[in-house]
C-alpha cells in the first residue's frame, strides 16, 4: 500500500457515521413534533415546537441545544428567554404524552 493513512481516515470516518447517523436520528425523530410545554414566565400551557434540526445536530458533540421554532404564546412572548426548554422540562413533556406510531 502506497498510502495506507487514506485507509486509516476511512476507516474512522465511516465509524463516526456509523456511531453519529443513529444518535442524530433519533435526537431528530424525539424533537420533530411540538410539545405542550409549561411557560415559566405565563404560567400557563403553551404547544412549542423545537427546532429539531439544531437539537439533532448539536447532539453529536454534548446535549442537544434547544431553541424554539414556534410557540402558542408568539407574538406576545416572542422574546422571552425560553426556559421552557430545558431539557427535563422536554423529556418530561415527552414521557407524558402518548407515542403515536
């Protein structure tokens, strides 16, 4: 082999896909849809949608980092802090509502 380093790189480049590909999806396919979430500031339920996207990829490298897409309470409460979004705030949110397959 003339360069066995290309090999190498290869080689682990295809097993980061093979470990990332599946964390990534399934950080996907969890935040995808909204969630009835409680607002911090209101007090009241809000249905959030969370940019997945973002959530899926940040995944790779820690926690996935929440940001909201949309919210029932916009535009009134666009600029809040979003605090909704801690992430037991979501699994909570998720665990409670039913799996719908």
């Amino acid at each position: 082999m003339i360069h066995p380093w290309i090999v190498v790189i290869a080689v682990v480049g295809i097993g980061g896909l093979y470990v990332l590909l599946p964390l990534i999806a399934d950080t996907f396919r969890r935040f995808r849809r909204s969630k009835a979430l409680l607002c911090p500031e209101t007090g009241v339920q809000a249905e959030v949608g969370i940019d997945a996207s973002r959530a899926a990829i940040t995944s790779a490298f820690g926690p996935p980092q929440l940001r909201a897409k949309t919210c029932s309470l916009w535009p009134e409460k666009e600029k809040c802090a979003q605090d909704c979004l801690t992430l037991s705030e979501v699994e909570i949110a998720e665990a409670q509502q039913p799996a719908i397959r």
